[in-house]
C-alpha cells in the first residue's frame, strides 16, 4: 500500500519500537480507565456463585448439555401455552427461552467458549460478566487502534500528530464503551465481544491488502480476517449485513489478474468461504441441538411480558423510528456535569451526542479527490461497509412489542456501528488533513472543526459514563467542568436556595386547593399547595408529577393577618454536584436534597423526608402552577406582598444523620383495587445501577413479592394471601443496605461473615420467611434507600405505592461472632 500523500515530506526518524511502546502506553492507560469504578462499585474479577447466565451457561457445558442448569417451574411445564406471558408470568425466568421442559440461554455462547469456560475449568471460579466486557473492550480498541496506525503509516506517514492524537481519543472514548461497561448486564458480553472481533476483522483486512498481490501473505491475512469476521457474526448475527468488506482482498486480487479467473483466485474463494461457512454449520448445528430446527436461534422463545413469537421481520416501516433515535434522539440536559444522560434505555442520536462522526462524512470527496490514491481508497471504504452494513439492518429490525416499546433502538446496539463509524471518522480526517496545503485556512479550519466536535463528544461520553454513579463519586470532576455554566447562571439571575414568601391569605375558601409554589414546567415538577381546611386552620400538601406526595397535619392559622413562609425544598438547590454547594459535606448536601420543611412565622409546620429529582432552581413559580392541575386552581387567589430566594446555608448540625445501616423494617397498609398492578417498596442505588423490592397484587386479594436487580436476574416469590389486618410488617435484608464490603464498618466482620451480609436478600412478611437466597445487590448510599418509590426507574414497577408507609426503622445487624 504506497503512500497517498502526491509529494511526501522529509522522513522523520525514529527510535526502533519508541513508537510501538507509545502506543501500548497508550493502550495501558485506556485500560485502567474503562476499569475504574467509585469504591462502591467495585466488580470482583472472580465470583464463586453463578450470578450471570454466562456463568450458568459455562456450567452447562462443562456438565456436557446446552441448557441452564436451572430447572423450570412444574406449573410452567404444565401450562397448555408456556409461553403465553399472562399465564406463564407468575412461574416464568425472564430473558431465557423454554423448549422441551428446559431453560436455553439464547444469546451467543461464543464468549462463554472464550473465557467464562475456560476461567471456571481452569480456576474454579466465575470470570465477572463485566471483566469480560471490560476484555472485549480493550481488544476491540487495540484492534481500531492498529487499523488507524496501519492506515496512518501505509498513507499518510508524515501527517499531523495533532490530528492523530485526536482520532485516538474519538476511538477510545467516542465509541460507546460506556454503554456495555458500566452496566452489569448479560446482553452485553456478546455486543463488546463481537466489536473486538469485528476491529481485529478490519485490522486484518488492511494487512492482506497491504500484502503484495499473489502472496501466500495476501492468503494467510484473508484467512484471519474471515474467521475473526465469523466470530463476530456468530456473537451477534446481524454483523451479516457487513460481511462484504471481507470480499475486498478478494477484488484486489482479482484485480490484480487482469480480472481473468485463474487457480490463486479459487484459493482466495476458499480462505474466505472456509471459515465463515465452518463457523455457520456450527451456529446451525448449536440451534438444532438445543431447539430442533437450525434456523432458530432462541430469540422467538424467550419467556418474558410479551410473546415473542408474535415479532414481526425486519421492514421498511420500522426504518423512521429507529433511524430517529440512533441518528437524531435527543437526551435529558443539564447545565452541571453530567451535563447529558439518557432518559430510558433508548439509543440517544448519535450526531448530537458524538458530533466527531460526521467527519465521516468526507468520505465521498475524498472518494472524489484525484490525490487520493487507490489504497487509501479502499482502506476506508473498509469501515464504511462495516458500520453501513450494520446500521442498515439495525434500522430495518422491529421491536418486540410495538404498542409497549415503539422502537428497537436500544442503546447498547449503538457499538455494533458506533466504534466502525467513529473509526471511518478518524481515518477520513487522517486523510483530509494529509491532503491539505500546509499553511492553508482549510487545514487550520480542519483541527478546529475536530478539536471542537471532540470536545463535545468527550464531554457526552464523560457524561453518559459518570452519570451511572452516584453524585459524590465524580463530584470534584463534575464542579470543575461545571464552573462556566455556574458563571452564566449568575450572568442571566438565575437563582437557588430557599424561598421566604410574605403572604396575605384569602378569605372564604374553605374546602378549596391552591397553588402556594410550583417548581419545573415539563415531565418534572412538583407543586406545593394549601389547603384550606376551615376558617381557623390549614394544610400544607406536596404532590409531584408522579401524583404522590405528603400532606401536614392541620395548621392553626389567622386569615386577617399577613404570614411568612420560608420553604427549605430539595428541589430549590441546584444539583448536588453543582459549584454552589462546594463548602457543603456530603452528609449536607444529602440533608438539603432529600428533605422538605416549611415554616410559617418562624416556627416549623411541615417536614417530611421526600426524594426529589435535580429540577432547575430557576424554574420556580410563585402562587401559580401550569402543572397538576388536578391538585390546585391555576393561580392562589390572595397575595403575595413579597418573595426572595434564601442563601443557601448548611442545614442545623440535628438535621444530618449519620449514615445508617442493616436491615430495614417497615410497617405497612397496603391499597384496595390494585389487581395486576406492581407498585415499588423499597428502592436502592441509582437508575441503572440499582435494587427494587417490590408488589404485585392479585384480584382474590393474593400477593407477591419480588426484587428486581437491574440488568441481571432477580427474585421472584410465590403468591401467597396476607393475614386479614389493618398494616403489615415486612423486614428486608440485602447487600444495598450495608456499605461496601471494603469499609470500616466490617472491620470486625471476617470475610464469611462480609459475604452473609452482602452477598444474600433476606425478606420476611408478617413474620414469616418469604426468601432467604444468594443474591448479590448494587451498593447504595443510605440517603439512596427510598421508600414507597420507584427511584431507579425500573421497569419492574409503577412509579410510586399507593398505599400507605406507617413506620420505619433500620434494625441491627447480626452482631459479629467472636
């Protein structure tokens, strides 16, 4: 492969293998930072327990069969329709599939063959499910890595620096790792697996074409590059659709004969054929093995809220939605770092998001550009092929159920194209900037066009990674870079902290409600409103736009006179991380957050613990609300003389509680009418890094009980009819209420005694046992336990309990033994 530059420079000289040691440095560096995790988010590298499907499934194999060792429910077995979700749901595992009586795990066992076997024969122990990402990971980068050095070297050795070191940083930050890293979940071993694969696949392509024509080279480099682009398709079958860069090397040779068939061209058939046909008869023989026909690949019967075998192919109508959201999909915006996060687990577009991308779309002039030679050409057209060929079939494939999730474009799908899209990116400003005059406006233009659209998507992608933590974990990371934004606040007025209102009350409106202040103006909000109970008293009441909230005892209160309310409200502060309240602790900072407090003329009438979301301090609206209108009159009918925003203090030292551990009890009402419906108990962590206890009701007055581990498999308890009483106890246990494993407060736990108290969920109704299993939780700050809301955003349960928490407390924890 010849340069493409029409007149190289000067040769620089370097250091034999200076260069190669830069880049393993380099390639060090990003390990340890795709590995770092806040102390109490730390992955183990190895577990004893299965606590992922890749862990049973290893062990399904080692044992000689195919399915999880896990055996269905009797009932299950016994239903004329197993996979009928309204009468399988009470007996089912979700995201497995059911044939003949066994449990299959349906994504690839490709990962399992590479690492979870071999780790478990060989030491006996569990690889985490989240180190084997952190893996496939690294070697995807290594692999787009030596595609952009290979590329660089062959076409434009004496390019800018500036503008390599920049593609380097899109490659190792720009391209979604963070989508499979820091979310413990099963579906995304075999994405991080077949992305290393598919950049090793690439990488492999280039070094056959730079192979000298009719080479055994050219031969032996084709070979590895079908191979590791079949293991790619066999981790995630949709790479088909990109198959076609492998018949590159192919062309070239073809080419290369004049386009006359001859002996050298068959052998290229075979290298390539070989491979990929061997990897599919065994993908077809895995199928039949396990479900009898070798065209399904288990998708069809999963066990899950819906029927899958209803899903629809691939087609043009799904192209709208999906392209909208991989393309365009806005996300939730802040003006504090993590200044962007996802709202759900849909794609967010990644022009917005990953702006370095569009530098891909100088391919066609650089196709155009006659400096260009042949070989860098094709060496970019390589990417292209790859991420257009997987795009195309993500925007053609439906969701699973249309009237529930109206879109296939799941986040995690972004690295089956994102990393090939950012690496044609990369590679095309290489080349751009190789082609253009020294000293030329266009090339200045260039650098900062790229410096600026990685600023961008570095700061998303910081983000999107940081923000699956909690606050305090990146909190001087998040007030430094939140800074400038804190100036231009104070710039346009926009103000936080308490509010003190001076009011006049109205008079002869007992009964009605109205609006005392409302805080946001779209999804979030909450409105706090009087209630006037009589003519000598009322009530305070808080309600949020999930319809819930507390309401203050009866007030007494003399309508003829003018009163001052001061309102100490979570959702006045700005958020946690944010500058202004640097000289806060966290211990504080939580005080403030998660609590609500009125005084009315100097003494306190209404507290309440509440859990509130990081709403915009300037947002805030003084007797009046565009929000539940169903809680309040549009605007308060008497009159506010006057209202200021508060300085924003530290909270009286009573008011901070130290940090409280062990297991939580909790009295309890539960509501009537619920049947069907799955309301949130108890919550801990933080969306997508957290635990949910939950209820489900039954129409002949039966409950169940569950707890849902994100991402991961969970507990579900059988249906049983609580004792006919007013309020009910329930005790609950798990790993989410004690601290890390790593903090002094086990300092005189012995490691058993660490893992009994982390490592299981204990729950007991009235009493009586209702679980005691082997089940790990996501660590959680104790100001992170909520209670009676779906904080995490599970998708197990409604957003909030209707019935009514009466009591709490947290229990000691079992003493140590001695």
């Amino acid at each position: 492969m010849a340069s493409a530059a029409a007149s190289p420079g000067p040769a620089r000289r370097a250091i034999p293998g200076l260069r190669l040691v830069g880049w393993v440095l380099v390639w060090a560096a990003l390990g340890w930072f795709y590995a770092w995790t806040p102390a109490a988010f730390r992955q183990p590298w190895l577990t004893e327990q299965p606590v992922g499907f890749y862990h049973e499934l290893a062990d399904g194999f080692l044992a000689g069969h195919l399915y999880l060792p896990r055996t269905p429910d009797p009932r299950l077995v016994a239903l004329p329709d197993p996979y009928d979700p309204a009468a399988n749901a009470p007996y089912r595992v979700n995201d497995v599939s059911y044939h003949a009586g066994r449990y299959y795990f349906y994504p690839s066992a490709v990962p399992a063959l590479l690492l979870f076997v071999p780790v478990r024969a060989l030491t006996g122990l569990h690889l985490s499910e989240t180190v084997a990402c952190w893996l496939f990971c690294l070697a995807g980068f290594a692999g787009g890595l030596a595609f952009l050095r290979e590329f660089r070297r062959r076409c434009f050795p004496d390019g800018s620096r500036f503008v390599l070191l920049g593609a380097v940083l899109a490659l190792a930050l720009c391209q979604g790792y963070y989508l499979v890293l820091r979310v413990d979940s099963y579906n995304h071993v075999p994405i991080a697996c077949a992305f290393a694969w598919l950049m090793l696949a690439l990488w492999l392509v280039l070094r056959a074409l730079a192979a000298a024509d009719g080479s055994r080279a050219r031969l032996g480099w084709t070979a590895a590059a079908s191979l590791a682009y079949a293991i790619a398709i066999a981790c995630r079958p949709n790479y088909v659709a990109g198959a076609g860069v492998l018949l590159v090397p192919w062309l070239a040779e073809w080419r290369a004969a004049h386009w006359r068939i001859s002996r050298r061209l068959f052998a290229h058939v075979a290298v390539l054929g070989l491979p990929l046909g061997a990897v599919a008869a065994a993908m077809l023989a895995y199928n039949f093995a396990r479900f009898d026909s070798p065209w399904e690949f288990g998708m069809r019967l999963q066990l899950g809220a819906w029927d899958q075998r209803a899903m629809a192919g691939p087609g043009l109508a799904n192209v709208p939605a999906n392209a909208w959201n991989y393309l365009l999909g806005p996300g939730a915006y802040h003006p504090t770092f993590p200044f962007v996060t996802a709202p759900s687990w849909t794609a967010l577009g990644v022009i917005p998001h990953v702006p370095v991308v569009l530098f891909a779309l100088l391919l066609p002039w650089l196709l155009c550009s006659p400096r260009l030679q042949v070989p860098a050409r094709v060496a970019l057209l390589l990417p292209f092929a790859a991420a257009a060929g997987n795009l195309a079939f993500l925007l053609l494939f439906p969701s699973g159920n249309p009237e529930v999730v109206r879109t296939s474009a799941n986040a995690r799908y972004l690295l089956d194209f994102l990393p090939a899209t950012v690496l044609l990116a990369g590679c095309g400003v290489v080349a751009a900037d190789g082609l253009a005059h020294p000293g030329r406006v266009r090339r200045s233009l260039l650098r900062g066009v790229l410096a600026a659209s990685l600023l961008v998507s570095i700061a998303a992608a910081l983000s999107l990674d940081f923000s699956r933590y909690p606050t305090e974990a990146y909190r001087p990371l998040a007030r430094l870079l939140g800074r400038p934004f804190w100036w231009w606040e104070r710039l346009r007025g926009i103000g936080y902290g308490p509010v003190a209102l001076q009011v006049q009350l109205p008079l002869d409106r007992t009964g009605a409600y109205e609006p005392l202040l409302s805080i946001g103006r779209g999804p979030e909000g909450e409105l706090l409103y009087l209630f006037y109970e009589s003519r000598e008293s009322l009530r305070l009441g808080l309600v949020d736009t999930a319809s819930v909230g507390p309401q203050s005892e009866s007030i007494a209160v003399d309508y003829a006179v003018p009163h001052r309310f001061e309102i100490h409200l979570g959702s006045l502060y700005p958020p946690s991380a944010h500058p202004l309240l640097a000289g806060l602790s966290d211990a504080q900072i939580a005080a403030v957050k998660h609590r609500l407090q009125v005084w009315l003329d100097g003494r306190v009438v209404f507290t309440a613990p509440a859990y509130f979301p990081s709403i915009a301090g300037g947002q805030v609206a003084f007797g009046q609300t565009d929000i539940l209108r169903g809680y309040a009159t549009e605007r308060f009918s008497g009159r506010i003389i006057r209202a200021e925003r508060l300085p924003v203090l530290p909270p009286p030292a009573g008011e901070i509680g130290s940090p409280a551990y062990g297991p939580l009890r909790v009295r309890l009402e539960f509501p009537a009418g619920r049947a069907g419906v799955t309301e949130p108990l108890v919550a801990t962590g933080i969306h997508q890094a957290g635990d949910l206890l939950y209820v489900t009701y039954r129409a002949d007055g039966a409950i169940r009980l569950g707890l849902d581990h994100w991402g991961r498999p969970g507990f579900v308890g059988d249906w049983f009819k609580p004792a006919p009483r007013a309020d009910h106890v329930l005790e609950f246990s798990s790993g989410a209420l004690y601290p890390p494993a790593n903090h002094a407060w086990f300092a005189h736990r012995s490691l058993a005694e660490r893992a009994t108290l982390k490592e299981r969920v204990r729950i007991s109704f009235d009493g009586q046992t209702i679980a005691d299993v082997a089940l790990t939780a996501f660590d959680s700050s104790p100001e992170d336990v909520v209670l009676g809301r779906n904080a995490i955003g599970a998708s197990t349960a409604v957003y909030a309990f209707t019935g009514r928490m009466l009591d709490r407390e947290r229990l000691p924890p079992p003493g140590p033994r001695r």
